[in-house]
C-alpha cells in the first residue's frame, strides 16, 4: 500500500502535468518587457535605426525548463528587417559621425561614411589603438552581417539569452536573466 502511495506520488510530479507555455505567449511576454524596460531605451533606438521602421524583433525560443512555477526561457533575438541593410547602415554611421562634420562630406552615401569613419580609426591609432581597433571591428562586422540583407531579412543580433518566464493575472510576466554565454552579434561594439 505504501508502494502504491509512492508511485502515485511521484506520477503527480512527472512532467506530463506541467503545462508549457507556447514560444507565441513566451515571444510576448519578452515584447512586453522590452518594450516598456526603461533601460532598454537604447536598445529599441539602435533597433529602430537597424531595423527601419518597419523592423522588429523576434525571439527564437530554443529550451524552456520549468522552475517551481515559473518557466526558465533560452531564447536568441532576431532582428527582422524593415529596410534593406545599406540603408540601415547609412542610418547608423551617419549617426556615428558629428552633424558638423556630416555636412562636409561630399555627399551623404554609405561609401563617404564608411571612408570618414575609417580616416576616424586612422586617427584614433595615434592616440588610442584600442578604440582604433573597436571601430574597424565594428565596420568590419557591422558591413558582414547586414551590407547584403534585404527587407524581411532576418539577423540573429543576441544570442544564448534567458528570461525568467511568470504567470500574472493578465498573462505572462517576462524578467531577463544574466547567463554567461550570451554573446551580442551583428551589433555596434
């Protein structure tokens, strides 16, 4: 009788009958939590700049564990493109580059840009080869991963992200957790 106790037991433990949240409802609640994080305000601006308007994330939910009660997401973000990828480029070194010295440039094309940043590093090498250095690898990898991406591409930005996953009255409840192999990619250094 205790045996059968027992087994009953652990049958109520078994994983059978834990309800998962879907990636669609895990995907929301990580919206809603970027969306109104205030520090994440940068974040949704380089987003917008690389993106386009019409850009967004979407989140690649890999592994969900369950945790006494709330859920334990890994997740990567992927950056759709609203816009082809030159023209996010365009956004984006523009806005590296001081108004003052934006307005010297011949004309206001990726190349002028990529060439003013450059001549940036070069002068930087002088003085700093380590922010030298930073930015060259940014163009470099900035140029790689989005120079020949049209709209509706799509971008892995972050990868190996994690968020502890809650129920809430109104749905689900998203908080971001630190793990030690999130690596950022395809972003500004």
């Amino acid at each position: 009788f205790l045996y059968m106790g027992a087994v009953g037991a652990l049958a109520a433990c078994s994983p059978a009958a834990i309800t998962y949240p879907s990636d669609a409802q895990i995907s929301a609640a990580l919206e809603t939590q970027f969306a109104s994080d205030r520090h994440s305000a940068a974040a949704r601006d380089l987003i917008r700049t690389l993106g386009g308007e019409k850009g967004k994330l979407r989140y690649q939910i890999h592994q969900v564990i369950y945790r006494q009660g709330s859920y334990e997401a890994r997740y990567d973000a992927v950056l759709v493109m609203g816009q082809p990828g030159t023209q996010s480029l365009l956004g984006l070194y523009g806005s590296m580059i001081p108004e003052a010295e934006r307005a010297k440039l011949p004309q206001a094309s990726l190349e002028a840009y990529q060439g003013w940043l450059r001549q940036q590093a070069e002068t930087l090498r002088k003085t700093s080869a380590q922010q030298a250095g930073a930015l060259e690898a940014t163009l470099e990898l900035l140029g790689k991963c989005y120079r020949d991406q049209q709209a509706g591409a799509e971008v892995t930005v972050v990868q190996g992200l994690g968020a502890l996953i809650s129920p809430e009255r109104s749905g689900l409840y998203a908080e971001k957790l630190a793990l030690p192999d999130t690596t950022a990619r395809c972003l500004p250094a």
